[in-house]
C-alpha cells in the first residue's frame, strides 16, 4: 500500500469519528495500523494528513475562500440561534415556575382549563 493510500486512510478516519478497531474493521485493515500509521506519519505529536494540505490549498483558491467564510458564518449563526434557544427555553420554564408558585401560594387557578362551554 501506498503512503498516499495510507493517508487517505488516516485522513478519512480523524474525520470519520470512529474508534479505531471500528475504522480497522470496517476497511478491511490489520489490528492496529492506524495507530502504527499515526505514529509513523506524525509531525512533533501532531498528524500531518492530506487534509491538511487541501485546507492550506483551498484558502489559496478565492471560489473555496468564499465557501470556508461561508462555513464559518454559518457556524457562528448556528451558536447564535443555539445560545438563542436556550434563553428562549430558560424564560419559558421561569414562567412555567412562576404560575406553579403563584397557584400554590395564592390557591387559585392561573391556567386556563381546556374544558369549554
């Protein structure tokens, strides 16, 4: 096998999010390659991998600049809404908690029941 193989291999696993038993498994590889390629392929403790490569190259390229801003737009909205939601989520419960406290301190039904006349 060839090294480029071998670092599309590492490549693909870093990014897969599997274990390496799983990686091995499923790609037909020996029991404990991947480890062995990390060691032999890595660069002061740190994987040099041709994904790497491709993300120096890509900023080069305006069209991909365009999309790794994109990317990164998109996940700074996404945090934004997510941040959003759980104000949203903390609000509703405070108000959920203030209508259970003032039905138990006052007795009286706050919530409308659904039963209609």
């Amino acid at each position: 096998m060839t090294d480029e193989k071998r670092l599309a291999l590492l490549d693909e696993f870093l990014y897969s999010g599997k274990s390496k038993k799983r990686f091995e498994t499923e790609k037909g590889l020996w029991n404990g390659c991947i480890s062995k390629w990390l060691r032999t392929f890595a660069a002061e403790g740190k994987p040099v991998l041709s994904s790497q490569v491709a993300v120096r190259d890509m900023k080069k390229d305006p069209d991909k600049e365009e999309l790794l801003q994109e990317i990164d737009r998109l996940k700074q909205e996404l945090r934004l809404k997510s941040i959003d939601l759980k104000r949203t989520e903390m609000a509703r419960d405070a108000y959920e908690r203030m209508i259970v406290l003032a039905e138990e301190r006052y007795g009286i039904p706050i919530r409308k029941k659904s039963d209609a006349k």
